[in-house]
C-alpha cells in the first residue's frame, strides 16, 4: 500500500479552531473519498500541534513534515512566518 502526503493552511493560531479547522477537513475527506485508503486527510488518526518552532519559510515547515511525519501516526501541524502572520501548516503521510 502507498501512502500521499497531504496538507491543510490554517490561519488561525488558536490551537481549538486549528483542530476544528482539521476536524471538518478530515470529514469532508471521508464524505467525499471514502474511509479507507484515500490518501487524504482523512486517513489520519488525528492532529498533533508541535510548537516547539516557528519556521521562517512555507517551504522550511513543509521539509520538516515531510521528514517527521509518519504513515498511519497523527497529522502534525507547525507554525510558520508568512510575513507579519503566523500561518500553521498541517501535514501527514495518509495510506492510499
């Protein structure tokens, strides 16, 4: 089985409306594509938000996912400088 890489952009940095953001993400995922192997969001077991950094660049938090996230584990969510705002970007490896 293969697995994609998925993303969501949420603007918001209150951490409730980042998941709820996720939540309905996922839900749409599964209505639209099914419950199982779809390669979206979906697939995704939940989100787990790491803090611990803010990256300076879309495409520096987008490497660090990449490297860190793990198929079957939770989506993780970092922050990052997109200009004078702090934009999260949510990522995981999803089975398809």
């Amino acid at each position: 089985m293969g697995a994609d890489f998925a993303t969501l952009y949420v603007s918001s940095q209150d951490k409730k409306k980042i998941k709820s953001q996720f939540e309905a993400e996922q839900d749409s995922d599964r209505h639209e594509n099914g419950h199982s192997y779809s390669g979206g969001l979906g697939m995704a077991p939940g989100l787990t938000i790491d803090d611990s950094k803010t990256y300076d660049s879309e495409e520096n938090a987008y490497d660090y996912l990449i490297d860190k996230c793990q198929k079957w584990e939770n989506a993780i969510g970092v922050p990052y400088r997109d200009g004078d705002k702090i934009v999260y970007l949510i990522g995981a490896w999803c089975s398809s």
